[in-house]
C-alpha cells in the first residue's frame, strides 16, 4: 500500500500531494475554506485527547469492561445518539465546529488510558451501526455531518466498522466516500489475515469502483485494491480489471471525467508485480491499458498546462506497464518527448503500431490480447 496523503477535500495534486481544489459535494462554495479549516485542524484532534475528561455515568464503567450485555450496549448507544443529535443541531451555528466536536469526542473516548480494548473495538462497532444507519436514511445528511460522520469510522481503524464503510462507498458525497474507501486500505493487514473477508471486500470495491467519476475517490479504491497478499493478487487484478473496462468505456462515452491521476498509482502497482500476474487478469489489464493509452493520446494534444501534464504521466506509465506485459509496440511516450507540430500526428501512428486500425493491425490485436482495432471496445 502506499502511504496516505490525505486531504478532505479530496484532489490530488500532479505532484501527488493534495490539494484544495474541491470541496464535498453539497457545499456552497462560501463554505468551502470552512471546510478546509475544519480538516486541517483535524491534526489538532489527537493532541486535545490528552486533556480529555473521562465522560462519567454508566459510561465510565462500561470502558472498563471485556464483555457486553444488551444492556452495556445501551448505555454506548445513548453515548453515540447523543453525540449525533449533538452534532446535527449545531450545523446550523457553525457547521465546522460541530464536526470538530463530534469527531473530536470520539477521538478523546478512544484514548482514555484506561479503556480496556476489548471497549474500544466495540465503540468502533457500535458507532460503525449508527453512522451506517445515518447513512442509510432516505432523508440525505448535511455534507458536513456526513464528513464527520466519515472521519470517525476512517479513524476507528477497525474492521468491525465495514458495514458503516460499505454504507459510506455508496454515499451521495465524494469526501466521505473517499474516507471509506482510504479506510480499506488502511486496513490491508487486518484484510488479508482473513482471506474471505478480504475476497468480500474486494467484490464490494470492485463493484463501486465500476461506477465511481471521482477520481480522486477511485484513487483510494484502487489503493483499497493493492494488496500485498500474493493469494489476493487474482482477485486484487481482477477487480482493477473490471474498473479498467468501466472507466474506459465510460471515459469513451463521455459518462466520466477525461482527465485525472486515478489510475497512475495502481498502474504502479501493476507495474511492480508484472511477473506475478495471472494470465486471465494479465489479458484484461491489457485491454483496458491499450483503452486508456487511446483515450490519452487521443486528447493528449486538446488541452493545455495542468491537464496536458496530466495527460503527459498517463501515458509515460501506462506505455511503460503496457510494454512490461505485451512486449514491444509503439514509441508514443517517445515521440510525445520529441514534441514539435508534428507531436499529435506523430503520436497517433506511434498509438496505431499498439491498437491498429482496419488498414493494418497492432501488436495488440494479436492472441492472447485481441484488442479491438482501435483499442476501445465496443460500445454496450
């Protein structure tokens, strides 16, 4: 996996960094530097902990305990419930300091030195079945409490929270799908010592990520996706696969965005495994690879600055990744570094020595490949 480098707000930079660009899906844009205040206090959160108060009640005593009756379960279930109500009757005052107080409440729980942890991974559980029922309702949450709602799950790091994740990846908001989907791969080592878990999460992000326009969003599913467990590496390519086929075919269509970063990181990956590869899956990589490699080039020479950078690193890798697992084709990373008039021109025949066209064909319209002439497949 590779390290986060987080940003609520979601957009990662050509750098790989992250920026500001985008706000969740929902806010005004007036409220979009709050927003961006609320997550880089965020950092703050942790230390506040150390002055925390321990909260009193019936409360106190539950956190010391190792089992929980139904009744125990209450008394946490009136603790989150509050904390919601909390929550949502303050967003109309300042929605960032309600989101920093609900977050900051649970981070300050978790940390009391004398919960028993045998608590803490039930308060992860038992918030994960109130925030997935916050999630689930038909009335939609404030983008700000659903954030919040996001942080808090991301943060239990613990699996017992996959229900609220699951909910989370299906939700109207990019942030907190961004936030459950970084969840998954942040919890790699605790996916992967159970295989089935991990081949159920794998079909769960496999399937969302064919639908998924943000790419910033599919960034962290396709990070969710790179596992290092060599028994998980078919499902793990597979599922990539998948969401190869989708976009190109959605990118072809016009149905998603055309130009962003989503894809760089898990070509990396690839890249990195290329002779662990499973043939079936190696196919399938190849023909959304040969997909994405027409769809760059093709716009490579429409835009401008940030974009044609973009455009720019697409092609270098996936070229690059494409060569590793098909051999010797084109040379249209080669012929982009040359530039000059002739750069667009010069790149097309360079695409069509990979892809073909109806008058000759590329290397990649040969078995075991057979790509479509052209590169892209047909429309559905």
């Amino acid at each position: 996996m590779h390290p986060e480098r987080s940003h609520p707000n979601g957009c990662r930079t050509s750098g790989g960094g992250w920026c500001a660009r985008r706000a969740p899906a929902g806010l005004r844009a007036p409220a979009r530097s709050a927003v961006l205040r609320a997550c880089l206090l965020g950092g703050l959160f942790a230390a506040a902990a150390a002055a925390q108060e321990t909260p009193g009640g019936p409360l106190d005593e539950v956190r010391k305990l190792v089992a929980f009756t139904d009744a125990h379960d209450e008394v946490i279930d009136a603790w989150i419930q509050e904390r919601v109500e909390e929550l949502k009757g303050k967003l109309d005052e300042d929605p960032v300091a309600a989101a920093g107080a609900f977050r900051r409440a649970f981070a300050e729980l978790r940390a009391l030195p004398d919960n028993t942890p045998a608590f803490t991974t039930h308060l992860a559980e038992r918030a994960a079945v109130a925030i997935a029922a916050e999630f689930s309702r038909p009335e939609p949450l404030s983008a700000y409490a659903a954030w919040a709602m996001a942080r808090v799950i991301h943060e239990a790091a613990d699996l017992v929270t996959r229900e609220a994740l699951a909910a989370g990846l299906q939700h109207p908001v990019p942030v907190v799908r961004y936030h459950c989907a970084r969840a998954y791969a942040d919890l790699e080592r605790q996916l992967t010592a159970n295989a089935s878990l991990a081949r159920t999460v794998v079909a769960r992000l496999r399937e969302v990520g064919q639908t998924e326009n943000s790419g910033v969003v599919l960034g962290a599913i396709y990070d969710a996706l790179s596992l290092e467990d060599n028994a998980l590496l078919p499902d793990a390519t597979g599922a990539m696969a998948a969401v190869f086929d989708a976009r190109v075919r959605r990118r072809a269509s016009g149905e998603a965005p055309a130009i962003d970063r989503a894809e760089i990181q898990a070509w990396e990956y690839l890249y990195a495994r290329r002779a662990r590869l499973p043939q079936p899956e190696k196919i399938a990589l190849v023909r959304g690879l040969a997909g994405f490699l027409t769809l760059d080039v093709n716009a490579y020479t429409t835009v401008e600055g940030p974009q044609q950078r973009v455009l720019r690193e697409r092609i270098e890798v996936c070229e690059e990744l494409l060569e590793a697992l098909a051999g010797k084709g084109g040379d249209v990373r080669g012929r982009m570094k040359e530039g000059g008039d002739t750069a667009d021109v010069n790149m097309k025949i360079e695409l069509l020595k990979w892809v073909g066209s109806e008058a000759e064909p590329g290397v990649l319209n040969q078995a075991p490949w057979s790509v479509p002439l052209g590169g892209l497949p047909a429309a559905s």
